[in-house]
C-alpha cells in the first residue's frame, strides 16, 4: 500500500426556526423547518450519484435528520447505509447562554473574542476545535485500517452532517495547525472561512501515507445547492397538492 484515499462530504445542517430569528442552539435539541427539510433535500438530489461508504451525523435531530434526508435521495446502495452518531459532532456548548438571542450574546461578550470566549458552563470556539480535531484523527486512524492490507485501495467517501460552529472550527483548526489546502480563489487564512450556511457543502480530499502523514484539501467551501426561490417554490407546490 502507497497512501489511502478518502473524500469528506461536509454538510451543516438545514434551517430550523432557531436559525430564522437569531436564537444560539448549541446543545438544545432543535428541529428543522420545512425549508430546512427542503434544503436537506436538495444536497441529496446534488450528490445522489456519489457512493457513500460511511455516514457521520451528529446527534441532535436537526443534524440527524439531514444526514436522514440526504441519503434517501441516493441512487446507490448509500440509500441504506446506517449512521452513526456522535457526540463529539455537535455544536459548541453556550451553556448558561444557550437560547439566547445572538445580539444579547454579542453585548454580553463585549470586546472579548468571540473564537475564545467562553460563555458560562459552556466552550469556547477553539473547545469546539480540539473536540472536531480529535474526531477527524480518530476517522483517519479508522479509514486507514481498513485499507492498509490493500495495495491499491479505492477512494472512499465519507458523509458528515455537523453544525455551523463545529465546521467553522474545524476547518479553521486544518487550515491553520495542519497546513490544509483551500480553494484557488481563497486567501490561505482562517479569518477566510466564515461561517458556513444552513445545508452548506464543503467537499474535503484526505490523503495518508503510509506512515500516517495526513494531507488534506478543501475543494469546495460552504457550496449551496439551492435558492431561496427554489425552496419556495417546491414548499407552495406541496401545499397546493
């Protein structure tokens, strides 16, 4: 074996009415709205040809359910594929803070930085970075057993359903610890980022040696795959049924 190969589907996702009017959710069980639900639908439709050979979902609902959502559109076997949730997939913890509304948070943290401020009882977003880190070393260690007695082990592809501050410090962590590629048309900083939107897709490529050097390389960033008009147009159309 030279190297294994995987490509990691990143989605955040879709709406909930938490979303919509501004409230920070963090671990708070939220469900998504029937955009959110429609959203989902619509990465599905977008990567319906692609094989998924594992499914990570984080283990609240909205999560969950997108993970859900999207693999019911798949034209392949992945239509069946089980998804294993986990913990260590979900949003940043605001603790005491949760449910607040995001201006009240934003007063109430002042000038300190939002990436290191840590809300009472909860983290802080570079918590949220080692706990995402941990996870993706994890998923290497993993993906890699199971190919190292091949000598030319296929690509695998990999589908991960999180939430906007996890994938936000998550990528900030690769970019800036871990030397992880961007996109061409990116400026090669963590401040590029930005956060990613409700059904957001960003397509990683991973690499390890084999001494477990991982290499990776986002390819696409927070992509979306459907419009606002388009999600209400398939809302009405369902309502006039």
């Amino acid at each position: 074996m030279t190297e294994v190969k995987f490509q990691l589907y990143i989605v955040r996702h879709g709406e909930t009415m938490e979303n919509r009017k501004g409230f920070l959710q963090g671990h708070k069980n939220t469900q998504l709205t029937d955009v959110g639900r429609k959203q989902a639908e619509s990465v599905g439709s977008y990567l319906d040809t692609t094989a998924f050979h594992e499914a990570y979902s984080s283990d609240l609902t909205r999560a969950f359910e997108t993970c859900q959502l999207i693999l019911e559109k798949s034209k392949s076997e992945s239509k069946d594929l089980q998804i294993e949730k986990n913990t260590a997939l979900r949003e940043r913890h605001f603790g005491d803070w949760e449910g607040m509304h995001r201006s009240v948070f934003a007063e109430m943290a002042g000038r300190r930085s939002f990436e290191h401020f840590i809300p009472p009882g909860g983290e802080s977003l570079e918590d949220v970075g080692e706990r995402a880190i941990n996870w993706f070393d994890g998923l290497c260690n993993s993906v890699f057993d199971l190919n190292k007695k091949e000598t030319d082990p296929p690509t695998r592809n990999v589908l991960l359903v999180s939430h906007g501050g996890w994938i936000c410090a998550f990528l900030r962590k690769l970019v800036s610890e871990r030397n992880c590629g961007l996109p061409d048309d990116i400026p090669l900083k963590k401040s590029s980022l930005g956060i990613c939107p409700n059904a957001g897709l960003s397509i990683m490529g991973v690499t390890i040696s084999h001494t477990k050097r991982v290499k990776t390389k986002v390819h696409t960033l927070h992509k979306t795959t459907y419009t606002a008009e388009d999600i209400l147009e398939k809302i009405n159309a369902e309502a006039a049924e």
